[in-house]
C-alpha cells in the first residue's frame, strides 16, 4: 500500500470494509486507512472494539449488532442509514466482520447505495473461511488431503424452506476437498445427516471452531457423525464456523495459536 493511501479516500462515498474474523491485526491497511478518515463508521457485532479506536473522535459510530439468532437493525434500516450519510456528502465507512461480500451482505448494501445512486467501494477484508482454519492449524487445502474447499453458509435465508434447500448435498459430497461451513452452529445435526445421506463418511475428521481469531479461540475436533453432540457438551455457540475434511487431521501437527502451554 503506498504511504498516500488515506489520500485516495473521497467525500460522498461509502466504504463496505472487511474487518476481519477477529483479530485486529488482520484489517488490511486500506480498511485501517478508512477508518482513520471516516466521518461515520457502522458496524456490525464480530468487530473487534479495538479497531473503533482507530476511528477519529468527532465521527459517529452506530452498533447495528448483525449476530445470528438476537435482535439486531433490520438490513432494509441498515441500507437507509448507510444512503443517508452518503447522501450528506460523508466519509461512511461500514465495518464488516471478515469480508464484506462472502455471506456478509455486503452485496445487498452496494446494490441500494448504486440504486440511490451513492458512490461506494469494497475493501475486501481477510474471510473467516480461511482465517479461522488457520488459527486452528488446520489448512483448508494441503496437496497431501485436498485439492480444493467450498465455503458454503451454515443458515440460508430464514424464509426458506428445507426442501427448497439452495445446496445440493450430493454434489459437495461428489466435490470432495475440505468443506467450510460458516455459521449455521445450531444447524450442524442437520448439516452432518444431510451429508452422511448424500454418502459422506461419517467418520470424516470435522472441527467446530469458535471465536476464531480471538484470543477466546476454542477449537473442538471429532468426526462428521459425533461432532454436533462434541459441540453441544462444550457449549460452542455461534459464531462458529466448521470444517470437514482430511485436513483436520493436521491440526495436531499444526496447532499454533490455541496450542496448550
């Protein structure tokens, strides 16, 4: 990034930034720059606090909360919020955990700010998809294990029905690789009988990661079948994020951030 890099930033403009899955030092140093500038910062509950203090004291800060299963501003208030201070010619900067546009809604937001006709740019940010494992010691990819990975939501659309299901189960199974669920924790009985169904095995090596990045990292490890009950007697709650895949089985060779004393 060249040192000039909070001069790029312009007035009237909204800035959807990826801040990360967590760990502070993970924004990138356009995200950082932004908000050094911003004159209005919204942000979402998985921010770490402490990137707010980068954030210069006369802007405004709105907590739209955005976490699984609790009350938070409705997306279609978000939007408003975000028009409205584009629209007053500010330095809005949207805070977003890990990257604006994997399952963070991101796309939504630029859609309304390009229909009010609000100038806007994305600052991707470091995805928990791959963060996380990484944290875990656990590569999503490894020429030994897995070739490739497929990041798929844990919780679809609220209004959907189960058998209008998006994921086609088979078909992940077909794909093989490292499959990375992001959210979804209260689903996961569910995510592991749809893929036992569509012929994965069930003793797969899978690991349920929360807080990912945070120094409250816990990290579970079992198989496709068990990990759910695993989970459930540790009390792992969201947000949390799966991996499943032959790679799991290098995080005792890897574990680096959660590792014991």
């Amino acid at each position: 990034m060249e040192a000039n890099a909070t001069q790029e930033l312009k007035k009237g403009r909204v800035y959807l930034v990826g801040a990360g899955p967590g760990d502070p030092g993970l924004i990138t140093v356009k995200g950082q720059a932004a908000l050094r500038l911003a004159e209005v910062v919204v942000y979402d509950f998985l921010v770490n606090p402490v990137l707010l203090n980068e954030v210069p004291a006369s802007a405004t800060k709105i907590f739209v909360g955005k976490r699984a299963g609790l009350p938070s501003m409705k997306q279609a208030e978000i939007n408003a919020l975000l028009t409205k201070f584009g629209d007053e010619g500010k330095i809005v900067v949207r805070l977003k955990g890990g990257d604006p546009f994997v399952f963070g809604r991101g796309g939504e937001e630029a859609a309304a700010l390009k229909q009010a006709g609000i100038a806007f740019e994305i600052i991707p940010g470091v995805s928990s998809a791959i963060a996380v494992p990484a944290y875990a010691g656990i590569p999503v990819t490894h020429r030994d294990y897995a070739s490739s990975f497929t990041v798929i939501t844990g919780h679809e659309d609220a209004q959907r029905q189960p058998a209008q299901s998006r994921l086609d189960w088979q078909s992940l199974v077909r794909l093989g690789g490292t499959l990375v669920f992001l959210m979804g924790v209260s689903h996961l009985a569910e995510i592991a009988n749809q893929l036992i169904a569509a012929g994965q095995p069930a003793h797969t090596p899978a690991a349920l990661i929360e807080w990912g990045t945070w120094q409250r990292q816990r990290t579970i490890v079992g198989e496709l079948h068990n990990l759910a009950e695993l989970g459930q007697q540790a009390g792992i709650e969201s947000p949390a994020i799966t991996i499943i895949g032959e790679v799991v089985r290098l995080r005792p060779q890897l574990q680096w951030f959660d590792a014991p004393a």
